[in-house]
C-alpha cells in the first residue's frame, strides 16, 4: 500500500511528497499590548520564533496537543490545550476563557474557519504557503491513499497531478475536507495529527 503525505514531515509508514514550501513574514508586533495569543499551527509558532521571542511572555492557547507541545519546546507560556482540534469548536473552547481579553490570533495567510469572526480577535500573518512544481515522474501510482493536510495541499496537489479515480484522500479534519472538489471524497481523520490519517489510511 503507497501511503503518500504532501509535506516533508516524517511519518512511519508514509512517503513523502512535498507540494508546497513555507515563507515566513515577518511582522512588527508590540505584544506586550495582547493578554493572549492563539496558535492554531507549528508554522506560525515556527516563524514567530524565527524573528522574536517576546511572544513567549504571553499566554498561549493552543488548538491541539502537537501544537501544544512546539509552544512548550520553544519555551512559550502556554496557558490552554484545545480537545476537539478543530478551529470551529476551538474557537467556542477558549470564546470563555479570553472574555474581557486583547487576544491575537497568530496564523497563515490562509484561514479555514469561523475563529476570528466568532472571537473578535485581531490576527496576524506571519507565514504563506507557496505551491512548488511536481514532475510528472512523481505521480502516485493507481491505488495510492493520498493525505491532505490542509486545503493548501489540495490545491498545490491538484495543480501538479490528476486525480485517479483509484485513488483515496485521507483529510486531517473536517474544514479541510470542505476544500476538495465534488469529485474527491475524503475520508476523515479520527484526530487532527498526520500519524493519526496514516492509521487511518492503513
């Protein structure tokens, strides 16, 4: 079985096929004028970083565990977790929890749920993602399950490559499931973690 993941993040059992590259921007933040920051991706954590560390002083909140974790390992002040690793019901976790607070939402040119519109939060971009050309000689072959990340990996994938009716998606989640075209339908992933679709794909 040809377990194929569109980044160059490593996964037992999976082969790597990377459709896009991450650019950072970067960006003049006074953060000490924020009471909390959210992050909803390890590519914002990553650029963030790259450039500053006055992030670090303010309260995270994290969508996910993994997410989590980088906050953590790059000696960030993360103050809350989300459980259900989606941004929709994300957003409705911490809407409590931020009440009465300045909050920036720190993310991707790109944005594939309601989390600003229902939190009133300023936001940031602080990186984009860039599709790279894919020869042809790097086709999956028929059969192949495919695992889309996020929506940018569905459009970056589709412009290098057909879609074979033989093939399977795999979506991390179910914004980024909204994103494939109607001829295209993916299985879900049980979490928001690349391990998890690949499980899943087996």
């Amino acid at each position: 079985m040809n377990i194929y993941i569109l980044s160059d993040k490593q996964v037992q059992g999976a082969i790597n096929l990377p459709v896009f590259t991450i650019k950072y921007i970067e960006q003049n933040i006074d953060f000490k004028s924020y009471d909390a920051l959210i992050f909803t991706s390890k590519n914002a954590l990553y650029s963030i970083d790259s450039y500053t560390n006055d992030w670090k002083d303010i309260p995270s909140y994290a969508i996910a565990p993994m997410t989590a974790n980088i906050i953590k390992e790059l000696g960030g002040n993360l103050e809350f977790t989300g459980i259900t690793n989606h941004g929709n019901e994300f957003a409705l976790e911490i809407k409590d929890k931020i009440k009465n607070k300045k909050v920036l939402y720190i993310r991707g040119s790109k944005v594939v749920s309601n989390l600003i519109d229902t939190l009133q939060c300023d936001d940031t971009i602080v990186y984009e993602s860039v599709c790279q050309e894919n020869s042809k000689e790097q086709t999956p072959p028929k059969g192949s399950t495919i695992i889309f990340s996020s929506p940018s990996t569905i459009k970056c994938f589709l412009e290098s490559f057909s879609w074979d009716e033989s093939y399977k998606a795999i979506s991390i989640g179910k914004t980024t499931a909204k994103y494939f075209p109607s001829n295209i339908k993916p299985i879900i992933s049980d979490t928001t973690s690349l391990e998890s679709c690949v499980a899943k794909a087996k």
